[in-house]
C-alpha cells in the first residue's frame, strides 16, 4: 500500500481538526482526505496546510475507497459507523472508548505495544488521552526495572472535554472579570444532572460514576493501562480532576517497581533518549514540564522524580502531554503510519 485514501469523521472538532493537521504536517502518504461530521457541518469549507476541504455528513456510503478511517465523534458515533466503515474495505482507528477494552480489538501506542497492531481485525483502539501520556511515560521505566503498582492523580485540561468546553471556560472566565453571575452549562459532563464552573475551579469528576464510586475517566485509565502493559496483574488506581487549563494535561504518578535498587539517576538514564519522551527535571533551575509549554509540542514530558522517603521501590514523577496530539490526534496518525509502514491487511 503506497498511498491511502483517508477519512476523518468528527473533523470539525478539537481532535478531529488536530488529525487533519498532524496527516498534513507529517506528510502522511494520502492520496485524497475526506472530512466527515454531523448533518450541520455539512458543506463548511475547512483551510488546513494551503489546501480547501469541504465537510461531508458522516454516512455509511461515506466510506466506499476510504482506507483508513479516523473516528473521533463520540462512542455511540463509532458504535453506529465504524463497522459500516470496515464493511467498506477500511481500517478503523477509533479514537473513542466504544471497543477500547473489547477483546481481540487491539489498544496501541507505538513507543509501547506496536506489535498488538498485527492482530487487527479492522478496528484499531487509540487510548484515552491520560492514559497514552502515562504509559508512554512508564514503559522504559516498566522494560528495566518492572513495575508493580500505579496511583496516579490527572490535573485535565477542558480541550479534552471538546471544543465547546474550551469555550466555557473563556466564557466563565470573562464573566468572573467583569464580575458578572457564573452560567455553567456543560462540565463535569454535559449530560449530567448538575454542572458547575470551571473557571477559577477543580472538579473531581471527568466522565459518569461508576456503582464502584470511581468515574468512567479513572476506570478507563486502569483498565487501558494493564490492557496496554499485557499486565492484569498491575495494581492501578486513578483520581481524575478537571482544572481550568486550556490545553495540557498534567499528572502526578506514584509507581512502585519491581526492584528497590533503583535511583533517580537511573530513571533519568532511562527516560533520556526514550522515544517521544522529553525529561525536564533539574530543581536548581526550576526545571520541570508545565501544560502551557507542552501545548502544541508532540512529547511526552517528564520531571520531578523524586524517591519515596519511605518506600525502597516507590517513586513519585509529574507527567505533561499536549491531549490533543499525543493524547489523541498524533498517536492515532502514527498508528496510521505504523499501519501503512506493516502493510497489514489493508488496501
Ligand atoms: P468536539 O470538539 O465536541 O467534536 C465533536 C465532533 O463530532 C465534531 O466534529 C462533530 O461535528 C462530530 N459529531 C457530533 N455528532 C455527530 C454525528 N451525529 N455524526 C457525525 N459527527 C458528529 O469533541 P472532541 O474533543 O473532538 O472529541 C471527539 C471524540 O473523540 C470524543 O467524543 C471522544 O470519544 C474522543 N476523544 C478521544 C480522545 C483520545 O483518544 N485520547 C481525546 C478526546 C476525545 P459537528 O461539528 O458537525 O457537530
Ligand atoms: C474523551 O460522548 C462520548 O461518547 C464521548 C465521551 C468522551 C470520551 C470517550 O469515552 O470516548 C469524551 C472525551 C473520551 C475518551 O477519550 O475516552
């Protein structure tokens, strides 16, 4: 397969707009790119990389000739279309949670489990963004020296609760300015019963609860992970915030390796050099990963690692992503390029 016919549905979005960039910006091999969306996109012209591309309504005759497939509309779009899609001859790179979990549909980040690519059946899961970042972080660490245990705390930008989020909290934040009345109609989740304000605020929750009292964001990064990792064993626990950052989600990570052997200086010479990883860590000079300076950068970056006081084999790191490209619109693009580079079964 050389060149690829490519479809993006959800391309009016916060990631959607992210793949069509990152397909452009990377020369990915396409010999034509169709941007899907809803019925009222339909007809919208899009300006990306000098080119025109006009949005066509996301039907199941939308995919005849589509290759490759980019779903990042909602799980229920993908629930509806993305089998419509592989009738059709394509490869579904799903960027939603509908089949993240669901057996012989592989979950991948290259750094981490390129191979489980090989074993497709026409649909592709890209992980959710919090979990990308942290296992792109951990699996040098994970490949020297084990790893037992995870407990990590999100800091989330709203960029991940979609583009109307993102106008929210510039909406919220200019009626706080001018000491107007706070209107919050959209987070934690717009389907929810109550919704307050982002600006100014913290939520502690991202996604519906679960009986268990954890929410669907912590549930998909514990699941997402021993998925990933191939490691059902791995004790993972999450606690995921919401902060009024546009773009960038942060982490705080507690991990717990197999030896307790292990010091900061090892995890440094481990990190440095890792693919996609970038390792700001220096105290003296202040020198540690923010999501302001991660926003628009392809990396993964890691800072203040520090060893438990207690705990031989426990450290603490803090982990910085952009979510909207490693965390979604650039990992799915590279299993796209992973996809076309295998000539698995496609085209
Ligand atoms: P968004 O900014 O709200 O965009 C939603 C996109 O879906 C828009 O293009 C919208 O088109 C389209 N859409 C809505 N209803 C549709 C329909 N009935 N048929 C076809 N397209 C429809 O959301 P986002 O942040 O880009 O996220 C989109 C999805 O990607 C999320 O729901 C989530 O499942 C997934 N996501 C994944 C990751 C990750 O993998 N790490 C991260 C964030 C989000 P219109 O403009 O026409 O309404
Ligand atoms: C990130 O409406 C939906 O199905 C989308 C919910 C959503 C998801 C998801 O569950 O697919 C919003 C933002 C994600 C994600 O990546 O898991």
């Amino acid at each position: 397969m050389s060149k690829v016919n490519v479809a993006i549905v959800g391309a009016t979005g916060a990631v959607g707009t992210k793949i069509l960039e990152k397909l452009l910006e990377r020369n990915f091999p396409s010999s034509s790119i169709k941007l899907l969306a809803s019925k009222r996109s339909a007809g919208k012209e899009i300006e990306a990389g000098g080119q025109k591309f006009i949005v066509e309504e996301t039907k199941p005759e939308a995919f005849e000739g589509v290759d490759i497939a980019f779903f990042s509309a909602g799980g229920s779009i993908s629930e509806k279309l993305a089998e419509e899609a592989v009738k059709r001859g394509a490869v579904v790179v799903d960027n939603t949670s509908a089949f993240r979990m669901t057996e012989g549909i592989p979950l991948v980040v290259p750094e981490v489990n390129l191979d489980a690519l090989r074993e497709h059946k026409g649909i592709i899961a890209n992980p959710n963004c919090s979990t990308i970042q942290m296992v792109a972080a951990l699996e040098p660490i994970r490949e020297k020296f084990g790893l037992k245990r995870i407990i990590v705390s999100t800091y989330q930008a709203v960029s991940g609760a979609g583009a109307e989020a993102i106008d929210e909290l510039a909406t919220q934040s200019n009626q706080l300015n001018e000491r107007a009345e706070i209107e919050a109609n959209l987070l934690p989740q717009a389907a929810g019963q109550k919704h307050y304000p982002i600006a100014f605020n913290a939520i502690p929750q991202i996604d519906a609860f679960d009986e268990s009292g954890y929410t669907l964001e912590e549930l998909k990064m514990m699941n997402e992970t021993k998925k990933i990792f191939g490691m059902p064993e791995l004790q993972v626990s999450a606690t995921c915030v919401r902060l009024p950052v546009v773009t960038g989600h942060s982490e705080s990570v507690y991990i717990e390796l197999d030896r307790d052997d292990v010091s900061v200086a090892d995890l440094h010479e481990v990190l440095r050099g890792a693919p996609g990883i970038v390792l700001e860590d220096d105290i003296h000079t202040q020198t540690y990963p923010m999501p302001l300076f991660a926003e628009g950068k392809d990396d993964v970056f890691v800072g203040r690692i520090r060893k438990d006081r207690e705990q031989a084999n426990g450290f603490h790191l803090w982990i910085v992503s952009d979510n909207l490209l490693k965390g979604a619109a650039l990992n799915s693009v590279q299993i796209a390029e992973s996809l076309v580079d295998l000539k698995t079964s496609i085209g």
